[in-house]
C-alpha cells in the first residue's frame, strides 16, 4: 500500500511539473523581468511615524496626506511603485511602498519626492527584497476590482 500512496504521488507530482512547464510565458516572464525562477529585486520602503508630527496642526498633516497620495499614484503611473498601503491602528510602524527599483539610492531619492517625507511626518526605512516578479501586475488586476480611488 505505501509502494502505491508513494507511486501515486510520484505521479502526481510529475503531472504537476509538466502542468507548470505547459503554463510558462516568457513574454510575460520577460516583460515583468523576472530571473528562472520567476522572481526579482525590488526595495521596500517601510514607513515609521516621523519626528515632526507633533509640529503641525491636524489641517497641514491633511495636506500632506493628499501629497503622500498624489506621490503615490504618480509612482504608480511611472512603473516605480508596485504595491503600497498603510497598517492598521496607530503604531510607529504606518506603511509599506514596494519599490520596482534596483537600488536603494534609487528607492532613497523617490522616498524623498514624499511631502510627508520633506515635512518629517513620516520617515522610512529602505530595505532590498526579493519576490515574485509578478508583483507589477497586481495594479492592472487591482484597477478591475476597485469601485474607487483612494
């Protein structure tokens, strides 16, 4: 019985493997620049609570909220940014920006075009990572689910 459970899932993982060999595109694979294994270096930016908070009135922290936004969306638009979004509650820890940059200077001078970055209401940490290289193609997917911009 165990000969026959292994078989089986000798088998079935075959068929698996054949199934994903059938299923790859190199366009998409070279159009998204991934490496072998389907992946790529993109720069994390991890967004932390800055140090001048406190300085400004809850009306000036809104409009640097629109300007963070508006940075935001132009990212996207220029292929720059992939995948973005705030943690819930009120910690330190605020956001995430995933970067499709290979270098952190890169990653570094496009954090700093953030209004709320020039203003110190938020400071972030840049760190490279290495992911799915399909990650670019979630903000295609994203625009036919979503019934309103942020």
């Amino acid at each position: 019985m165990k000969k026959l459970i292994l078989s089986f899932a000798l088998f079935l993982g075959s068929m698996l493997a054949l199934q994903a060999q059938d299923t790859f595109d190199q366009e998409l694979a070279d159009k998204v620049g991934a490496d072998p294994y389907g992946m790529k270096k993109y720069v994390i930016a991890f967004l932390y609570r800055g140090d001048r908070v406190e300085e400004y009135s809850a009306e000036e922290r809104s409009k640097f909220q629109e300007g963070h936004m508006a940075n935001i969306n132009r990212l996207v638009e220029e292929g720059k940014m992939v995948l973005a979004g705030p943690f819930f509650g009120n910690e330190e820890l605020r956001g995430l920006f995933f970067f499709d940059v290979q270098s952190l200077e890169e990653a570094q001078q496009l954090t700093e075009s953030d209004p709320a970055i020039q203003a110190g209401v938020l400071k972030m940490d840049l760190k490279e990572w290495y992911g799915s290289a399909a990650l670019p193609l979630l903000i295609e997917l994203h625009s036919k689910i979503a019934k309103e911009n942020i």
